[in-house]
C-alpha cells in the first residue's frame, strides 16, 4: 500500500472550517483508494503568529520539509486585525513568501473552470459565456515585484520614500516558459503570453525569452497580448483563451478576475510546483468578512485536494472523480452563498454540508 505525508496548513480566517471538508474528501479517498494519507497538522500564518510567537515556525518548516506535499488554507487577516502583528510577521510576507521561496515553487496554476450546466453562476451573460468557461493561469510565483529588491527609507529631499524592483533573470523565465508550452501542448496548442513590454523592460525580456523557448514548440501557437488588455477580453469574450503564462504579480490580479467571472473566488483552487516539493492552496484569501459561519465554499480548498491527486500523487482518475463529485452537487441545484443570486431558486448548503455531499457523491462513483 502507498503511503503518503501530507503536510495540513490550516490557516486563518474560513481555512480551518474548509480544510475540515478537504480532509474528509482526503479520507475517503484514501479508504476508496488502498492509498494511505498521514496528514501532519501544522501551525502556520497570523494564527501562528498568535500561538507561537512566528507566522511560520521552525515546527512548521520541519513537518512541511518530511511531508510529500502540502495543502494549505488561506492566510491573513482583515486590513484592521493585521495591524495587531509587525508588518514582516504578517502572514503574507512573514509565512506564505517564505513558503514560497523555501520550495522554490515558481509554477503556479490557477484553473478557470465553469462547465455550461454551471454557467448561471458567472455574471457573465450566457451568450458571452457559450459552452462554459475552460482555461488556465500559469503564474510565475516566486519572481518579479515580490521577490525582487526593496527599500525604505528618507531620501535627500526629507521625504519617505519607497523602491521595490522588478526582477527576473532569463533562467527564471525559461522555466515557466516551459511549463507553460508544455501544458499548452497537452490542451488546446494555443498560449497567450500576458506582458506589458510597451512600458515594462521586464516584459522585453520575458516576451524574447517566451518567442526563445517558443521555438522548441513549433506546434504551439503564441499569441501575445498586453496585461490591460488582457482583463477587458476576460469579461468580453474568455472563450477566446485556453493556457495563460504571466509574471508574478499579473497572475495575482488577473487570477482573481478569473474568480470573478466565474461567479466566485471559491471556485478557485491552485497548485504551487517546484523543483522538488508542490503545494496546493485556495487562490483567494482568508475571506475574514465570512470566516466561521460555516458559509465558505469549500470548492477551492477540495479542488486543491484534486489537484494535489492528480500533479503529486498520480492519482488522475481519482481526481476526476473530485472534481465530478463537486460539480454534480452544484447540478443538482445546490450552492454556497457565494454563488447564489437574489431570487435564484437555489438550495442553500452551509460549507460541512457540501463537505457531505461531495463525499456522498463520490462513494457512488
Ligand atoms: P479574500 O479572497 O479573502 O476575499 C475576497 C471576497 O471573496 C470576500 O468577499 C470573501 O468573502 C470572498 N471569498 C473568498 N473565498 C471564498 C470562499 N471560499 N467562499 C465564499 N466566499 C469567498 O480577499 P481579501 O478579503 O482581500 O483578503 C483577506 C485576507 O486574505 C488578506 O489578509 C489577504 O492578504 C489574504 N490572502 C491570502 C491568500 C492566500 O493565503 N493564498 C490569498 C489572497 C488573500
Ligand atoms: C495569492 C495571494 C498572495 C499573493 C498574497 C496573500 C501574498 O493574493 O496567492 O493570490 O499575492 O500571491
Ligand atoms: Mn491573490
């Protein structure tokens, strides 16, 4: 029998209530499956912080580096409460950056994915949205505004003054380049580069290096389009797009567009790869405006669960089935909140319910 160690990073905000519903669907898998799952509990963002003093721990850092891969709840918390810990212990820069870093995960992939039978919950009008919404962001994580140099202080005027660079080296770009013809190659053969090189020299760079890599791919096309551009064709016609490759800080704020066409940033889950370790983690935040009223869709958080079956485990076929036991609880006309419009004849499910019933869905598979 296999055996697996995962490391589970609850979170903050709604992470734990939607990781309890990932672990469940993690359990029955691993019964269905003759597969064995040790989840390894381990502190991690302001909960931490709170508890133990750092927002990534030493322990925490050890359970992650045994584990065979990660799954991780949202962090952070409200733009008030984060005030309470100093500004490089806040989750964001003082856990997940870390995290990034440590595993060197610089692949970073956020699925849009809304089958027609779910169209009603994009906002989008069902002429724009045709056959249902089917790509893919492959963010660059690891590089560019976020990782790059950064400096405060007063400058000789006596003003404050800030400076955080840009950076990436072509090596840096080659790699992502690559994950993104790869992934291209096995979907639909078309990758639309998102740059911004009419103002960003960044963005010279990372177009030679994709139009370099491209080469080796000739049966890829590459259509290239600027960012701004980018996020009008995503509300005006998103059929048009199937792998998307983009730097850092482009696929934050694209990806959330992504969330926002489908209807919600609960129907996004992602997977964060590197050379030698993944994790998997919602795409959205620690939702604080609705943490602990067991409102939250736990689609992201089991959908990371589904990716993490599918890239770390080999378990494709199981996951299909994830994914299918999810969407068949939505056809049947049951939803989150989140995805619920005035007067829409829905049947409301709190997040444990839709745990439930996705784990229900899945026994009969
Ligand atoms: P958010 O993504 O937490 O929430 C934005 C909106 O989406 C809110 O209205 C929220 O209720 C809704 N939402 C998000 N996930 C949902 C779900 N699963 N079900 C139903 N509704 C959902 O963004 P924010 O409020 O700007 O940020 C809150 C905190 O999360 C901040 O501290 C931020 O830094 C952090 N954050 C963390 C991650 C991460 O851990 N990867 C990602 C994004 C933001
Ligand atoms: C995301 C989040 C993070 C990011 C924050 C919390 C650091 O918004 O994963 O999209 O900007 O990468
Ligand atoms: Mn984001």
């Amino acid at each position: 029998m296999s055996s697996f160690k995962i490391a589970i990073l609850e979170g903050d905000g709604i992470g734990p209530e939607i990781m309890t519903e990932a672990t469940k669907i993690l359990n029955l898998v691993s019964e269905r499956n003759n597969v064995h799952f040790d989840l390894c509990p381990a502190p991690f963002g302001a909960s931490a912080y709170f508890s133990h003093g750092h927002s990534f721990p030493e322990e925490t850092k050890a359970v992650c580096d045994e584990a065979d891969a990660i799954l991780k709840g949202p962090i952070g918390l409200s733009h008030e409460e984060s005030k309470k810990i100093p500004v490089d212990m806040q989750a964001e820069r003082g856990a997940l950056l870390p995290l990034r870093r440590r595993y060197n995960t610089f692949a970073n992939f956020r699925p849009v994915y809304l089958p027609r039978e779910l169209a009603h919950f994009s906002p989008l009008k069902s002429e724009i949205i045709g056959n249902g919404i089917d790509f893919i962001i492959i963010r660059e994580l690891v590089g560019g505004l976020y990782f790059g140099n950064k400096e405060t202080g007063i400058n000789e005027d006596g003003k404050r003054f800030v400076n955080e660079s840009l950076e990436y080296d072509e090596d840096q770009i080659r790699r992502i380049a690559r994950v993104a013809f790869d992934t291209a190659r096995k979907r639909k053969k078309v990758l639309h580069n998102i740059h911004k090189s009419n103002v960003l020299k960044s963005s010279v760079l990372w177009n030679e290096v994709i139009g370099e890599v491209g080469e080796s791919y000739p049966d890829v096309e590459i259509i290239h389009i600027l960012v701004d551009a980018a996020a009008t064709y995503l509300c005006l016609n998103p059929g048009q797009f199937d792998v998307m490759v983009m730097e850092n800080m482009f696929g934050d704020i694209l990806s959330d567009q992504g969330g926002g066409i489908l209807g919600s940033l609960g129907l996004m889950p992602s997977a964060c790869i590197g050379p030698n370790k993944a994790y998997y983690e919602p795409s959205h935040g620690s939702a604080p405006d609705i943490a602990g009223q067991r409102i939250a869709n736990p689609y992201s958080m089991i959908g990371s669960v589904a990716m993490m079956l599918e890239m770390s485990f080999d378990m494709e076929d199981e996951a299909k089935k994830v994914w299918h036991a999810m969407q068949s609880v939505f056809a049947q006309g049951f939803s989150t909140p989140d995805l619920s419009k005035p007067g829409a004849d829905v049947k409301m499910i709190s997040t444990d319910g839709f745990g439930d019933m996705v784990a229900e869905e899945l026994v009969k598979q």
